[in-house]
C-alpha cells in the first residue's frame, strides 16, 4: 500500500537583489524542480545526491517546513499542502524528521528528558522516557544529562527517540550519519532498521553516500540540480546504473576489497548554480557518457521507464558507460 505520495514537487526561493535593495531581482534558486515519487508502507526510499542537489529541501517541504512553490503530497489520503494549521498540527505526530545534525537540532537549555516530554505534552500523549531511551539503546540516567554530555552518536539517539515519542509511521532521515564516526554509523543504520521492522516505520532515507544507502533503502532516487536522474529498485541501481551520474557516483564508493580494480570516474567542474541551470540535459556540462551529444545540451531527458521499474533521465539510457 503506498503511504506517501510526490506529485511534481518544486521549490524556489526568490533571487537576491543587489546591495541596498537596487537592480532588478536576480534569477530564482530552483532547488527543487518538479520531483515526484511514491513510498510504499513500510519501505525505505534511499534519496542520493550531491551537496546542492535539493535533497534537504524535498524533505523539508514534504512536511511543510518550508512552504511549497509548488506540487503536491499526500500522505495516508491526506492533502498535504491543503490543510490548515490545526490539522497540520495533528498531521505531525504521522509524520517526522531526524535531522542531520544531532547538536544543533537539540536544545542545549534542556535535559534529554525535557526533550523527549515536550512533543508528548504538545500531542497529549502518554510516554514513558526511560521506555523511549531504552527503545533506542540508552540508558534511563541519561534522562537527566544536557546535549554537551553525551557524544555525537548518543545525541543522535536522542533525536530518534524524540521522532518515535508520538508513534509516527513515516519519518524522514535527514542525512542522519554523515555527521558521526563511521563506526557509529553502521549502529545507528540498524538502529533504524530494527525500529522499522518493529514499528513498520516508512523512511524516506537522504543521503550524499551510496555506500550508506545501500544497507537501508529498498528503492534508491538518485537528485541532480533539484531533479530526480535515476529511481529504480536498490538492487538495480548498484548493480546496473542507467544514468551517468548514478554510475560516477558508485565509481566514488570506497571498495573494502584491496586487491580489487575499480575506475573512478571523476566529474569535471562542479555542481552548476541552480539559479542558472544548463540548457538541455542539467547534467550535460560534467558528462563523461562518449555518446554525449548536441541533443544533450538542447534537449532535456524526460525520467522515462528503461527497464521495468527502472526510470532514467539520460537520451542515451540503454546504451552502456
């Protein structure tokens, strides 16, 4: 049963003026440009990309913690976009974020215990701490300690529990690793995946890091410049890429083999600026694919099925790397 739903999601943010409020507004950041996507009850949409893509940005605005320009959500039959501020509100407690950073999304000015208390009284809900320190593997003294006492990991557990303190049934992951030592990386991933098989929790799971998605998600979307490039089952994306992107992405994935051989294919230039967007393919200026043509750079691809179930925004998809 699908549970969320992306219909032509897009976002900009108005363009700077120059100093002191003269000229002409500059060109619009389109950090989201019309993504759409489903997440099936119970599953885990991996979404990829480089800093700058618009991950983040999806995320937030799928919970209306940045206002849409733009698209529709529904979640469970529910409009997102359409509701008011009271059915919003009760919305939430469905729906919720683990943020990137485990520090700063924490209030130094209150104890764990405080934390976890304040979504339970703003939804009028009965909760126990030490059940939901326990749940994600801390002990109850923690209860009582500030954000500065514990270490990056264990603040990061604060933050999953605080999510799973009103019984939610979808949570965004909003790159919740990149920010801890990789040993504590692979503890908080099966965290989250003993969590899901226990409370059948959905995830829409943002990472810039294939090689982390790949031990959590069951479809991978793959972001470039505020558009999806690739969707397909997890399995198919690491083991037949059909998007150039996609496939130097993997090239960068460490290989725990040390006799092994891999080609790193590096991407010339960086990530273009999304208020100026390339004609064409976005991707056409960085594209290493040898058939790259004048088709890409004044034709964009449209995300079309190459394979069942596997969507590519490239012209020349079925023909290999």
């Amino acid at each position: 049963m699908t549970l969320v739903e992306v219909w032509d999601l897009v976002k900009h943010y108005p363009g700077e003026r120059s100093w002191f409020g003269l000229g002409a507004a500059r060109a619009p950041v389109r950090a989201v440009d019309g993504v759409s996507f489903t997440i099936a009850s119970g599953r885990t949409l991996g979404l990829v990309g480089e800093s700058g893509s618009g991950k983040t940005t999806v995320g937030r605005t799928m919970l209306r913690l940045q206002e849409p320009t733009s698209g529709r959500v529904r979640f469970d039959d529910n409009d997102v976009f359409a509701l008011d501020a009271a059915r919003l509100r009760a919305l939430r407690r469905r729906m919720q974020i683990v943020f990137q950073d485990p520090y700063s999304s924490l209030n130094p000015r209150m104890t764990v215990a405080q934390t976890l208390r304040e979504p339970l009284e703003i939804h009028r809900l009965n909760g126990a701490v030490s059940a939901l320190l326990e749940e994600v593997g801390l002990d109850a003294a923690f209860a009582q300690r500030y954000p500065h006492e514990l270490s990056g990991g264990q603040r990061q557990r604060v933050g999953i529990a605080r999510a799973l303190s009103v019984e939610p049934q979808f949570i965004v992951c909003d790159e919740p690793v990149s920010a801890l030592d990789v040993s504590v990386q692979a503890q908080v991933l099966n965290l989250l995946a003993d969590l899901q098989a226990k409370r059948r929790l959905t995830y829409l799971f943002i990472a810039h890091d294939l090689a982390v998605v790949r031990h959590i998600a069951d479809d991978v979307a793959v972001m470039y410049l505020g558009k999806i490039v690739e969707h397909a089952p997890a399995a198919e994306i690491y083991t037949q890429p059909r998007h150039p992107y996609t496939t130097a992405l993997l090239s960068a994935v460490p290989e725990p083999n040390p006799r092994a051989t891999k080609q790193r294919i590096v991407l010339a230039g960086d990530m273009p600026s999304p208020a100026h967007p390339p004609s064409g393919c976005p991707f056409h200026p960085r594209c290493p694919h040898p058939k790259k043509s004048e088709r890409c750079r004044t034709e964009p691809p449209p995300l079309r099925p190459v394979t069942p179930g596997h969507l590519a925004a490239c012209h020349y998809a079925e023909e290999p790397m």
